[in-house]
C-alpha cells in the first residue's frame, strides 16, 4: 500500500503532497447547518453572560514584534479599544492612551476583526472568528472585561458583522447573513468549506441574543447544483442560493427585542454606517464591489429618500450631521477620485443639493471620520500608495453650497493610515503602519501632534537588530496598450546597485487592493534571503482613479494578465531583476493570477506561489459565499451570462501550458475562496508531472491571522523561492 502523503508539521499545520486524494479536514470537525431553510426573524432571548474571558489586570510584558491596529476610542478619548497580536492571535485589548496598563478584554484564541466603543462608554462590540475561518460573530464586553455576550452569528455557517451604534448607545446594529444552500459534488454531500468548521463551533461562547437566521426568500433546492468536480470538465457554473443580508439593532443588555432596519436578497454586502440622532433615518452601504453605494432609508416606513454612489474600500463611507439635514459621505460619484461630499437632506430625507467639500487631484480620499458632536472630521488622502492626514473644524452643521473646506495638515512619523478615529472632543487615534515598523497606534490630544501610545511597538522593534526593513522604491512603467502602471520596488540588502538578482513579482489581492509601503513580514523574509521584490498595481487596483479600477472587467482581465508580464519585464532594467530568475507569487486575486500567469507566460517565471487564489472560476462561484458570488460577479463576470468568457479566463482551462513548479498556500476553513481550488490545480499538476505542492494552515480562513501559522507561511515559501531561483 502506497503511503499517505499528507503528514504534520511543526507549527499545527497540514502540508499536502497532492499526489493523490485532497487533504481530509482534521478531526473533529463537522459540516456546516446546509438546510437553506428560510428563517423569519424571532423574539430575541436575553444575552447569555458567558465565562469571564477576560485577561490579566497589570501591566503585560511588551512582546518585541507585536502589532496594534483598529482602535476604538472611549467617549472621553482617554482610553482605546484595539486589536493586538502580542500573543500570537489578534485579540481584544483596552486600556488608556497615554499609559501601558492595557489589559486583555477576551483571552479566547478567536480571532478578533474589528471593535467598536459605544458612545455612552457602558459596552465595546466587537467582532471574532471562531476556528480562524470567515465567518464571524459579534459579541460585547464591558470595559473592565465582565459581562461578555454574544449578540449574534453563533449559529454554524452564519455570519454577522458589525454595524455603527445608535448615538445614545442604547443598541448597535449587526448585519446578518444566513448560509446559503450548499452545492453537491457528484452526490457525494457537502463540499469541502461545508466541513471546515470546528466541532464545537456553536457552542464557544455560549447562546446568541440573536440566533442567527435572515427573514429573506430563499428556499431549499431554487438554484441550480453542482455535479461533477473534475477539473477537464466543470460543473455548471452558478451562484449557489442564498445571499440574503438583514440588519437589525441590537440591544447589548437584551432588554428589547432586536429591530430590522434592513432586508435585501441577493445582496452583496449591507451595512449601517450611521443612524440619525433622532433615529428616523439610517445610511446603509450596500452593492457589489466597484459599484457601492450610500442609501438613505427612513426607519418609519423603509422608504429610500437618497442613494447615491461611494467609493470602495473602507466600509464607513459617512456620516449625518447632528440635525440630520446634511449627510457628510466619502464617494466618487461622476468622479475619477473620492472626495468629500456635502448632501443636503429635507425634512423627509430627500436629497436637496451636493457639494463637493475637499477634493485632492489624483488622490482618493480613503478614510473619513468624524467626531459624535459633529464639528470635527479626520480625512485621510491616498497620495501615490502614502497617506496625507488632515483636520477638518469647525466642520459646517448645516449644508450650504460651500466652497472647499480649510484643512489643517498632520503630520505623520510614517508611510501610511490604516484607519482613524476621532477621541474626545478633538483627538485623534489613527492606526499607522509603514515600510519600517509594525502597524501602531498613535495619540494627538489636540488633533494634530502624534504621538506613539505606550503600548505599541517602538520602530526599532519591527524586525531582529541588524537587520533593517528595506525601504522600496517607486517604479513606473506604461503598459503594452500604453496604460501608465507602477508598483514598490523592494531591493534586497547586500548586492550591488547594477548586479542582477532574483526576483519575485508579488501581486496583491483585491482586485482592487492598493501596494502600500508598509512593513511586510514576508517582504522582509524574501529580501533576508537575497530575493528582490517587486509589487506592483496591476489594472483593476484602486488608488488611481475610477477608470483604472474598471480597466479590468470583463476582458479586460486579459489585459491585467499581460500587466503581470509587463511588470516583470520593466523589473529587468529598473531592479534590476535577472530574466532568467523570476517568480510571481500573490494571495486571493494575487494568487489567480498567479496561477494564471504560469500557465498564459510559461516561460517567463521559474516557479510561482499561489496563495489561497481561485483557479477556476466555475468552481469557485458554486463554492463561494452566496454574498460574495454576488459581488465577484460584476467583476469578473456573471457564472451564467459570461460562462465562456469566465472559462477563458480560469487558469484550469489551460493547465496544459504550466511548465515549472509551483507552490499553493490556503487556510483549510477559507469559505471566500474554498481549498478546493488550491487543490484541483495541484492535482492537475502533479498529473502532469509537474512539481506541486500544497501546504494547508490549520485554524486559518481566507487570512493568515495567528503568528505561528504566518511564520511558518513565510519561511515555507521563502525556502521554496530560495531553492526554485538560487538552487
């Protein structure tokens, strides 16, 4: 009998030698709840109290290499909620701003996602991931660490995510989406993202105030199903059922039962992004990516006054005034750049007049926010891949047909803002990161001087001692149809300025993602190696404008492929990159096209890295969340209408081409593109005698979120970089 080829390795993850059968999941694990069943919206028992989960009380040792992002401010300003990996797995921490006694405020091993402080101080809502995949759930704590609940999402399969508070604090809002029914593979049962859930999944933190289901139409067996799984012959492809999205408030003390504020079938995304004072009206961001949009709805008869295009990115796209007459929104309406955009609101919520209230050329606005009482506004501008921050006040309460705003200028210590929020009446906690430091958190008490929070890694603790991060430079290049394209040029230490050298061409995900200059462990790994890299935007990345962003649907992703080709070529004599030593690795969209590239350029790459990356879209519509199918499809085209085109453009379609080794990285519970995609393509490859792997991550969805899992990702794939460029 032949041996098994899967085999455990350090760090508990699966590496599979893909000769043979897919990898199993784990032990102990079960298939997700794929009744389909059309749930309608019931009584909300009370909040369970569940276990304290809750972390040491002193001051924790700092850990060298930790990192600090997605602060949420106390009312006052004067204490932060945020997300810290200090040990090993982000996790939910608090304390005051200008001190370290932070504290742990849930010390389960559950990835936490995003945070939220209410605005009367009493509970901070937050988000996890039980067993590391992508669904979710949104829980609440006190700020001393008692009272901890779940609010929603514990049902296996469901998913639920925050929204914004009520301005009282008396509820939050969650959005909820129940799984849709899952496709069958040659009657076999469930597919495999049906069974990468952890046993006892439901059951970590107790009963949910809200149990899950979303009063949408979605009955069991509407939709088509899959029937074959083999890679020379797709199943039909199709969107799998489901989809549906419901927003409710929630109150965190479980007093009153929940309120739907919104309902939509099919939906891409949906989020409440903001309710007004007086609670009569609430703006809610919903629609497929590239094609987002603001909607104003009245909580009294759901009828929509105000919609009105967004920009993508950063899901909290605006806010209302305190009075509600004037809606302060972050879109690209009839425009190539986000900017910032008054809408006047009637008394009925109707849209009355849009002004365009601070605008920088070429330059997206990226992040927006504003302070409770509404007279201050954080805007953060995306300047070629750097951040810009700026203080708008005093902010107007009332819309009037103003010129553009007067801004005020922070100054930053590094590259660039992942996120700010306003604390107190004019501070400020943006979270930054750069090429040369772990992601921080800083402090402005007067809105404009940073400074670095006690608790956030010093810059000099981003890497080992000696051993300085690279700090990339900006190379541009046109494209082969004349489109200008650029991209961070990372030059490993140690080599001479005119000396060729390996080189990897690192794609990010997205598509629209944007390459930023900010500290990357694996960057740093690859050039530790004596391995260049180079990440550039292809066509289809955002931060340059609309029309380059939507360059790339529908064909136009053939010509986001020769991007990638483009891009290598210009690395030869502005890296400069040797020719002959070239790989393409990426993650998600970087990894289709990754693969992609191997098999449309066989001779240009020696080998390549795909991680968690989609290689055959027929696949992965059918496998997909039904929320996330809804979004891809306008992207890369509908699984129906565009089947050929969709066909084309699956690197499975022409796994005959690939040529040289490759290596496939995925999270064995990523429900966003399912294992299965890394898997039929290194079967096939191995099939035809081409040298595949696949290394699977245990407790790991569609991100690598714990730190001996990304260690061990990183040293994997340098070491398969090394050996396949310098060997």
């Amino acid at each position: 009998m032949a041996p098994d080829p899967r085999h455990h390795v350090s760090g508990g993850l699966m590496a599979a030698d893909l000769g043979g059968d897919p990898v199993a999941p784990p032990p102990g694990t079960r298939p997700a709840d794929s009744r389909g069943t059309a749930f309608a919206a019931a009584p909300a028992p009370a909040p369970v109290p569940l276990p304290e989960a809750s972390g040491p009380r002193e001051a924790v040792t700092r850990l060298r290499s930790h990192g600090c992002w997605y602060p949420s401010a106390s009312p006052d300003g004067s204490e932060a909620a945020f997300i810290c990996d200090r040990g090993g797995v982000p996790q939910l921490w608090a304390g005051p701003v200008d001190g370290d006694e932070v504290h742990l405020l849930d010390s389960l091993p559950d990835p936490v996602k995003e945070v939220s402080w209410s605005p009367d101080g009493r509970w901070i809502a937050y988000t996890t991931a039980p067993g590391g995949g992508e669904h979710t759930r949104v829980l609440c704590v006190r700020p001393d660490g008692t009272g901890r609940r779940v609010l929603a999402g514990a049902d296996p399969g469901h998913t639920a995510y925050l929204g914004c508070w009520a301005h009282d604090g008396s509820a939050v809002a969650v959005t909820l989406a129940a799984p849709g029914a899952r496709t069958q593979r040659n009657g076999a049962g469930p597919t495999r993202a049906d069974a990468a859930l952890p046993a006892n999944w439901a059951d970590r933190d107790g009963r949910a105030a809200l149990l899950g289901g979303t009063p949408y139409d979605a009955a069991p067996g509407t939709g088509p199903t899959v029937t074959a799984a083999d890679a020379a012959e797709p199943p039909v492809p199709s969107v799998r059922p489901g989809g549906g999205l419901s927003a409710y408030l929630i109150d965190p003390d479980g007093l009153a039962s929940p309120v739907l504020l919104a309902t939509e079938t099919h939906a891409a995304t949906l989020r409440v992004c903001d309710i007004s004072r007086d609670g009569g009206l609430v703006l809610l961001r919903h629609g497929p990516r590239g094609r987002r949009e603001g909607v104003v709805r009245r909580t009294a008869d759901s009828a929509t006054t105000c919609t009105m295009p967004v920009a993508d990115g950063d899901p909290w796209i605006g806010r209302f005034s305190p009075d509600g007459r004037t809606l302060w929104l972050r879109s690209d309406a009839e425009r190539e750049y986000a900017a910032l955009l008054a809408v006047a609101l009637g008394a009925d919520g109707r849209p009355q007049g849009t002004s365009v209230m601070a605008e920088r050329q070429d330059s997206d606005l990226d992040l927006l926010a504003l302070s409770h009482d509404g007279r201050t506004a954080a805007l953060s501008w995306n300047e070629r891949g750097e951040s810009r921050l700026e203080l708008v006040e005093p902010l107007p309460t009332r819309w009037a047909p103003y010129g553009p705003l007067p801004t005020t200028t922070v100054p930053l210590p590094h590259e660039v803002v992942t996120r700010v929020v306003t604390a107190g009446p004019r501070g400020l906690l943006p979270a930054l990161s750069g090429s040369q430091r772990r992601p921080g958190v800083w402090w402005a008490p007067d809105g404009v001087s940073l400074m670095r929070t006690p608790w956030s890694s010093r810059d000099e603790d981003a890497t080992a001692a000696g051993r300085r991060p690279v700090r990339p430079v900006l190379l541009r290049l046109t494209a082969r149809d004349g489109l200008p394209l650029s991209g961070w040029y990372y030059r490993a230490p140690g080599r001479a300025p005119g000396e060729p050298a390996p080189c990897v061409i690192h794609l990010h995900g997205g598509p629209e993602e944007h390459e930023r200059p900010v500290f990357s462990p694996l960057y740093h790994e690859l050039t530790g190696r004596g391995l260049d890299v180079f990440a550039p935007d292809v066509r289809g990345s955002s931060g340059h404008g609309r029309s380059f962003v939507d360059a790339d649907l529908g064909a136009g992703r053939f010509a986001a492929l020769d991007d990638v080709a483009d891009c290598a070529a210009h690395a030869v004599p502005a890296g400069p990159a040797d020719p002959t030593r070239l790989a393409v690795m990426g993650r998600s969209y970087g990894g289709y096209l990754t693969f992609a590239s191997l098999v449309r350029h066989p001779d240009l790459f020696r080998t390549g890295v795909a991680v968690c990356g989609m290689s055959d879209f027929a696949t992965f519509f059918a496998g997909t969340e039904p929320w996330l199918a809804e979004s891809a499809a306008h992207k890369y085209g509908h699984p129906e209408r565009d089947r050929e085109l969709l066909r084309e453009l699956s690197p499975m379609t022409r796994i005959d081409a690939l040529r040289v080794p490759l290596l496939a990285v995925h999270g064995e519970h990523d429900t966003n593109v399912p294992p299965g995609e890394s898997e039929q393509f290194v079967r096939a490859a191995r099939d035809r005698g081409i040298p595949a792997r696949l290394l699977t991550l245990r407790d790991e969805g569609h991100d690598f979120l714990r730190a001996d899992n990304r260690r061990l990702f990183r040293r994997a794939a340098a070491d398969w970089l090394e050996r396949h460029l310098t060997g």
